[in-house]
C-alpha cells in the first residue's frame, strides 16, 4: 500500500543495512515513502551490496515502483587502526600516533593515514569520532604525531580522525573506491556519492574511470563535507550531477555552528545552478533508539525543506535503527506538512546560472510560468534523459511534474527528483502517439481528470538528448 494524503514532493532517500535487510522490510520501505535506496560503500562487501541491490530491484518490481540505487563511496577516510583494548584519554594527557598496522596501546595509537606525518603541523587540531575527542598536535618526531588531549574520551577501534585544519595528500579516489566504483558500473547503479570531494577534478576522475570500465550513464553526487570543498563550490556544481550537503564530516570540519548557514547556501547554489541536491546526516537520529523524532529534528528537517531540498537522507536510522520504518514515514509526515504551508509555496522562479540563452533551460521556465496563469494540474516533460524533467523539478511548481520517457533507466532514475512522477512509455515515433498514451496514463494514476489543464514540453526531433524546443497546452479529454 503506497503513502496515501497530499502527494508529497520532497524525496526521501534510505541507507541499506541489516535492520532492513529483507524483501519484506524493502517492500515496506518503498510503500513508506521511499524513493532513493543508498548503499554505503564504507561498511559491508560487494558480496552484501549485490543481495541489497537484487532485493531492492525486486520489491520494485513487485511494487510496480523501480527505484533507483545510489553507491556511496567510502573515500579516503583517516581512521585509528586496532587496539589492545578500549583506551581512555583524559584531558591534559599525551597521545602518540604512528602509522602502521600494529595493536594499539596507551603508549601509541595506530592510524591507517600513510600521509598522517606529512599533512599535519604543530598547532593542528586532530579530531576523533566526529569531534567526540579533541586532540592538539604538539610535535612530529621519529615518524609519530605527539598531541596533547583537550578533550578526553574513549578510543576505540577504527573510529575516525579529522584534519579540519590540514590539506590532505591523499588522492579523493582511492584504490577501493576506484573498485567500488567498477562494481557500481557493473551493477547499473543510477547514482554515485564521491565522499570528501575537494575540487571539480575529483568528479571528472570518477566519470574518466566509470567510461574506462564500460558506462558513462551514472550520475556523480559531489559529497560537501571537506573545507576546501567550500571555496570551490562551484566549479564542483557544475562538473557534478548533484551534491550532498553530508553535514556530519562538515560539522566537524568547520563547526557545527556554521553548518546551518552553509547548508542553505549549498541547497540555493545547486537550485541556481540546476543540479539534484540531497541533505544528510542525523536528520531523525534519535529514532534510531526511539520510535518518534525530537521537536529539533523534526524542525531539521522541516527547514531542509524549507530551504528548497531536492532530497532528505536516513542513514543509520534506516541501515541498523530499532525502527526503519517509522523512520520513513515520520519524514513524509513531516515533508507533506512542509510542504504544505503558505510559507513552502509560491516562491520566485529561479534561472540557472548562465541559462538565459539555453533553450531547454528557457523553456522551463515558460512552461512553469505557463501553468502558473493557466492553473495547469500537471507539467509533462517527454524525456530521454530526465534532463527536462529536473528543469521543471529545480523551479519547484506547484503541479506535479510527469516525466514522461521510452528509456526504463530514466524513468527508474527520476523518481528522486524533487516533484517527479516518472511514467514510461511505449509510443515513440509520432508526438500525437505520445500525447495520446500519456493522456491516458495520467488520467489511470488519477493525476489529471477530464477537463484539467496540462503543459507539455518535448523535442524535436524527437527523443534527442538537449533538444527540448517545444511547448503545448492540452485540455485532458
């Protein structure tokens, strides 16, 4: 049974793991309001991703509701290595770090950083578990790393370490993710998260070596969570397909006290610049142990909304929470609400960067403006690509937007886009044929009814990628 009430707009986007790892746990998933499956490259094995992915494109398909997958790269994490024991550090106290693959002891804590040496300086701090343990490096001698606590904790095995201060030298890509990325290309995964993006480049390495393995038709989603990211925003927005605004990494890398102002102003630049934006992190983190949100979290992801969202993201909540599905559907709860209140709707169209002389781009904007002053009940976009229907998604109309397409792996890949119903089609060769089956469908899902307005867009010729150039106004018969 799907979601039923005012058809939410928001997409919701689920991390796999063993809380939900079952075809009757997706199944529910999907009915819940799921719209986008994440796997998360940094835990499990390809073995375990090929069971997520076979079981997630089996409860579509029993669903009639192919969603799509995202693989999300591990990148090149800085973690402690494995201890004796559980190590307590109390403020005041002097930890030495060394890399290498040996026991820890309260004497000398592992790393796993081949660079760990090189990329920090004395003055530098060195973050543990998100920032849990706050460390300053005091020294660099005989190849270990002295630091003195500032903020003492309990050291465990393989937790994480932050350099907020240091450019790192390690390469964004690393070997695993280069082969995680061939095992994404194997499977057909619609999308792909770089993690600790720091520049356009590391987007174009990734899209260099998924075309070198045999597929050029994923879409990269740039993760915004390392410093230098900031500065160089938008040149990743425009390499990238989307961004993740992944606040837990950001937090600690800047401060939790700047991630507000910052996540706003990623969401603003992807809506600008037209590109698919997914925010992250602790969204309804304390329903991973209760079976309702805090008053703050709901009000987190509200102001996500609020903020012109594509996407909100569960991790830990779904992939190993005592309550996955409850999870879900308090998200849709609270989008719906969002989204519909005075404040969510009528906002002021917005151009993409550098768009004013592009058709297609041009063209979106019409055709929302269109609906606007004919209260149209549906915009349609005949799509290859989902190109044109994520132009009409970045104005955030308020009709539902239809995208209408012959290529299964666009129809599977538009359902996360914001106030997208992806429907496929079996007419391709005359626009009449077109206009005929797609009436037809939308008035069987109960979109439009006999009478309503609709705004149509398409190409000539016909289902060529950019060539949207047409629009049509048609009453449903």
């Amino acid at each position: 049974m799907q979601e039923s009430g005012f058809r939410r707009k928001t997409k919701i986007v689920a991390t796999m793991g063993p809380a939900v790892g079952t075809l009757d746990k997706v199944r529910t998933l999907i009915a819940s309001g799921v719209d986008l499956f994440r796997i998360n490259c940094s835990h499990g094995s390809a073995d375990q991703w090929s069971e997520y992915i076979q079981l997630i494109r089996s409860a579509g398909q029993e669903l009639d509701r192919p969603t799509p997958i995202m693989l999300d790269l591990q990148g090149p994490k800085i973690r402690l290595g494995n201890l004796e024991h559980e190590i307590e550090v109390q403020d005041g106290q002097t930890v030495r770090f060394q890399v290498g693959d040996f026991l820890g002891t309260p004497e000398l804590i592992p790393s796993n950083y081949p660079y760990l040496v090189q990329d920090v300086k004395v003055g530098d701090p060195l973050l543990i578990e998100d920032g849990k343990i706050v460390l300053t490096v005091r020294a660099i001698e005989n190849e270990q790393v002295v630091c003195e606590v500032v903020a003492g904790g309990i050291l465990k095995d393989r937790k994480g370490i932050n350099l907020p201060e240091s450019d790192l030298t390690a390469k964004t890509l690393s070997e695993k993710d280069l082969q995680d990325l061939a095992f994404a290309v194997a499977q057909e995964a619609d999308f792909v998260a770089i993690s600790f993006v720091r520049k356009a480049e590391d987007i174009e390495m990734a899209r260099a070596h998924a075309k070198q393995v045999g597929e050029n038709r994923i879409h990269f989603i740039a993760k915004i969570e390392r410093r230098e990211a900031i500065p160089n925003l938008r040149s990743i927005l425009d390499c990238a397909d989307g961004v993740m605004v992944a606040r837990g990494d950001l937090g600690v890398e800047i401060g939790p006290h700047k991630v507000p102002m910052l996540q706003k102003e990623i969401i603003s630049r992807a809506n600008l610049t037209g590109k698919f934006v997914i925010t992250a992190t602790q969204m309804l983190d304390s329903m991973i142990e209760r079976p309702g949100p805090t008053r703050a979290e709901a009000s987190d992801v509200a102001n996500a909304i609020l903020d012109g969202t594509d996407a909100c993201m569960l991790s830990g909540e779904t992939a190993s929470g005592g309550y996955p599905i409850e999870a879900v559907k308090m998200m849709a709860k609270i989008a719906r609400e969002a989204e519909n209140h005075p404040l969510y709707k009528y906002k002021p169209v917005s151009m993409p960067r550098g768009s004013v002389h592009q058709i297609p781009n041009g063209l979106a904007v019409a055709a929302y403006q269109t609906a606007l002053l004919m209260d149209a009940r549906l915009l349609i976009a005949f799509t290859n690509t989902g190109g044109s229907a994520l132009s009409l998604s970045k104005k955030h109309p308020d009709p539902l937007v239809v995208g209408a397409t012959i290529n299964p792996d666009t129809a599977r890949r538009m359902r996360a886009y914001w106030g997208v119903e992806p429907m496929l089609l079996e007419s391709a060769d005359s626009i009449d044929s077109m206009v005929e089956e797609i009436s037809v469908k939308v008035k069987a899902a109960k979109l439009a009814m006999p009478g309503d307005v609709v705004i149509l867009t398409f190409g000539y010729p016909l289902w060529a990628t950019g060539s949207t150039n047409l629009m049509s106004i048609l009453k449903i018969k």
